[in-house]
C-alpha cells in the first residue's frame, strides 16, 4: 500500500503531520483540534528548549538532528525502493521516545504553565486512546478504508484486481464483502486485466486497488 513515490514537499507535510498524531492518538483518526494542539505544544517546547539554559540548548540539537536525519534516511530509502512509507505513521514510530523527551523538557521550561501544558497534553492523549479503545473513533487501516470504498461504489459483482498480491490481497480480502470477487496480479499485467476484465464483462465497472 506505499508503492510509489512522493515529492519532497508532500514527504515534508506528512512527517510534520506524523510528529503531531505521535503525541495523540497514532492509530486513531486525529481530529482538527487535536492537530492544532498538538502542533502549538510541539513550538512552545522547541521554544523553551531554543531559548533555556546552555544544558537544555544541547538537548534541542540532538533532537532536531536524529528527526532529521531519520527523515532524510527514510526519504532516501523510499526514493530507491520506490515507496513512501514516511507517510505512513506506523513506520516511524521509533522517534516517538525522543520526541516525548524533547516535549517535556521544553514544556517543563514555562515552570508552573509548563506543567500545566503537560497535564493538558496527558488529558489530551488519554482520552484520544479511551475513545478508539470505546469504539468512539475507529483505528486508521488503509485497507479497510479501501475495502469500505469499493463496496459501496461498486456493485457486488464488480471483480476487484489488487496490485500487488501478498499481504495487500490479504488485508483487502479480509475487510471486504464476502460476496467480492478478489484477484491480485502482478503490476506490470494490471492494465491488461482491467482492459479483458472490463471487455469480458461488456464495459462494466472494474474497482482496481493498486
């Protein structure tokens, strides 16, 4: 499900995005509010931390130079295997440890407030976790997002091809309808399976998952 690469820019925005979903909820479908007090938590520590004591400074360079050196890495990885798993926040969650360590020693800077951001940070996550462990937001799968859109815009007798085969077709198959017509094939016959699939079935609609 990461096949194909992204631009430098688009690979940007999705870390940054991944950094704020780490501090509440990685599997869960993130809410605006919750982005943008992630977001404003993620500054006030990288400000106290730029602007504190010779000792804290040293914490903040090596911080910034693992994120970003784990970004380039996995950027550069991507471009010669032809993926972007940077999007992906799963893949990434080692960096979690030292951006939770990065956060409260920036926060802890504001003394009093800082505390208080921390406690508004702890309440924040907790009850992001509470609500996907309730059933109040559903864990982010790709796949099951896939399979949900395929079988309400296609009709059950629609043949699903999925490119490539493995754990995509396993994933897809699992979350869809167990009346689907599930196939995979290899990526470089995917556009001759569309074009016989769609003229042995008179021009009708083929849902393709690549």
């Amino acid at each position: 499900m990461t096949e194909g690469q992204i631009s430098i820019l688009s690979a940007a925005h999705a870390f940054l995005y991944n950094l704020a979903t780490y501090i509440t909820v990685p599997y869960g479908g993130v809410f605006s509010s919750e982005l943008i007090g992630a977001g404003a938590l993620l500054c006030l520590a990288a400000y106290g931390l730029a602007t504190s004591t010779k000792a804290n400074k040293k914490l903040l360079r090596p911080i910034l130079a693992f994120l970003l050196g784990y970004a380039t890495l996995v950027f550069l990885i991507d471009k010669i295997t032809n993926h972007h798993t940077i999007a992906v926040s799963r893949y990434s969650l080692a960096i979690i440890p030292s951006l939770i360590i990065g956060l409260a020693a920036g926060l802890l800077q504001y003394r009093s407030i800082g505390i208080a951001l921390i406690i508004f940070y702890r309440a924040l996550s907790l009850n992001a976790s509470i609500s996907m462990m309730n059933g109040g937001r559903a864990p982010k799968q790709m796949l099951r997002e896939a399979a949900s859109y395929i079988s309400g815009s296609a009709h059950a007798s629609d043949p699903v091809v999925i490119s490539p085969s493995g754990p995509t077709l396993l994933g897809y198959a699992y979350y869809a309808p167990a009346s689907s017509q599930v196939a995979a094939t290899p990526s470089e016959n995917l556009k001759r399976v569309i074009n016989e699939t769609a003229e042995r079935e008179g021009g009708g609609g083929l849902s393709a998952r690549d």
